[in-house]
C-alpha cells in the first residue's frame, strides 16, 4: 500500500486490490482501498499512472471496469457476495443469500441469516454496517473528484453504489435496524378514517404518496414493492422490473444512455439530435 501511495499510483493496480480487498477481506478491506483511491485521486491528480494516458476515458477504464458499462462490472458479483456477517467468509451470508431468503421456499436460508446476526449481536452489526456505509462514502468522494476532473469522460458508478445501497439495506434488517411499525392503537390516532378495531378503512399514512420527503425515499419505498412480490411471487417480473427501474432512475443521464444504447456512434446520434456535444462540455464554444 505504502509503494502505491509514495511510488506506483497505478490506477489499474488500485482497481486489482479494490477486488481483492473485498474478496479476502470484505468490506473493511474495500474501504481502505476506496480510502487510498480518494486520497490519490484528490491529492496527487497529476501523478497518477494507468494502462493509458491518452485521455480521462481510458486513463481510468479500470475503474470503468470495475462498474461496466451498459452491463455489470467485475466489483459488481464479488459485493454481492461480501459477507453480511461480521466474520463471515466470502461467498458466505451474503447480499446474494439475503436476496434469495426472501423467496417463500427459503425459509431455512431465512432463519440462518437471522439466527447468525442476532449471534453477532446489535453491536457487531452496527459496526459492520458503519464499514459499509463508509465504502459507499469513500466511492462517492472518489466519484465527486472524477466528474469534477473527467466531465462527461468520468467512469460510471451506478452499479457499485446501487448493490452498497443495497448491502447496507440488508444489514439493517438482518440487524434489527428497520424503522418499526407504528402501534395500532398510534395508527388509528394518526389515520383518518380507522374502524373501531383500529384497522385502517383506507390506505395508511406509511403508504400515502404525500408521506415522501424525498426521492430517495420515493426510490427506498419501490424497492420495498420490489421486495414483497420477490417475496410473494418470486417467479414475476415485477420485482426485477421494479429494481431495474429504481436503479436506472438513481444513475445520471449518461450512464443511462450508455446503459440503453452500448454502440458509441448510437449514443453519439441521440446526443447530436438533441443538440449536445457528444464527449463535450455543451457550453457552447
């Protein structure tokens, strides 16, 4: 780490050891490379070396790589496949296990996942919680200097910031962390339109459009509906659609082009038609 930092600040070697780190150290080890890669990036720009130095786009392809372009990158199966579980190895317990313990024939997978993070307890949750969430504030630090400095050339990062998000949901609810249903008798004080029971002759506030703040949380509540019909009817579409669509919706306009048209000389077209510069800053000079 110390010859990359004072030496190399080879940017295809950093995006080797962000693989690697995960693999055998999961996300502890991920956000020390992400920590290493914000300090080069930000610190040392004009230093840093790569398998090419023609331009931006292919200075920092391996970080491309890393996330793919208009398809899943090589980081992208190896974080779903980062341990959920403090201590856990990988492959084991993963984001990948979570997603399918929410089918109703897994309920074996299910208990397990549970079982092992209340063993590990709220606090080792917390903390290996508080590991991700670091990785996914490292990436964007690293993501903020590359759109800063590369523009429109910066690599993509939808992939690897969605399945973060995505892992740090999942530890939440392994650990207990969810938000908690508000009481019936609490609900039917704040809910218009309750029976006697306490039963909402209606929809609830919770499901209320008018109940979302922001489009983060807009996003957070589709990925909800994603998970009760992966949970439900987990041979539909609807929950992969639904997850396809929030995931696209979080990326900026040109990954999503990329994404929806891969050939350069398409995406280039419906710039052009759309009076954008392909490539370009579009200001006009």
């Amino acid at each position: 780490m110390q010859i990359i930092y004072s030496e190399s600040k080879d940017i295809e070697i950093l995006a080797w050891l962000a693989e690697a780190s995960l693999r055998l150290r999961g996300f502890p080890g991920l956000r020390e490379i992400y920590e290493l890669c914000g300090d080069l990036f930000y610190n040392h720009w004009d230093s840093l070396r790569s398998i090419s130095d023609d331009n931006d786009e292919e200075k920092f392809a391996p970080f491309a790589g890393l996330n793919g372009i208009g398809t899943e990158g090589t980081l992208v199966q190896p974080l779903r496949l980062a341990p959920l579980i403090p201590g856990g190895k990988f492959g084991e317990h993963s984001l990948w296990d979570f997603q399918l313990a929410q089918r109703p024939n897994e309920s074996k997978r299910r208990e397990e996942l549970y079982r092992l993070a209340s063993e590990a307890g709220v606090a080792a949750m917390s903390s290996h919680l508080a590991e991700v969430n670091a990785c996914l504030s490292s990436f964007d630090a690293i993501m903020a200097v590359l759109s800063e400095r590369c523009g429109q050339s910066a690599p993509p990062s939808s992939n690897i910031r969605n399945t973060l998000i995505e892992a740090a949901a999942a530890i939440r609810t392994l650990g207990g962390r969810e938000q908690e249903p508000a009481p019936v008798e609490q609900a039917a004080a704040a809910v218009p339109g309750t029976n006697d029971n306490g039963q909402p002759a209606a929809r609830t506030a919770a499901t209320s459009p008018e109940g979302i703040s922001s489009r983060d949380e807009a996003f957070e509540t589709l990925l909800s509906v994603a998970r009760y019909f992966r949970r439900t009817e987990p041979h539909s579409p609807i929950s992969l659609s639904i997850e396809t669509l929030v995931r696209r919706g979080r990326m900026d306009f040109s990954e999503l082009l990329a994404e929806l048209l891969p050939e350069a000389q398409a995406r280039n077209a419906v710039l052009t038609a759309a009076g954008i510069k392909p490539g370009g800053d579009n200001n006009g000079k």
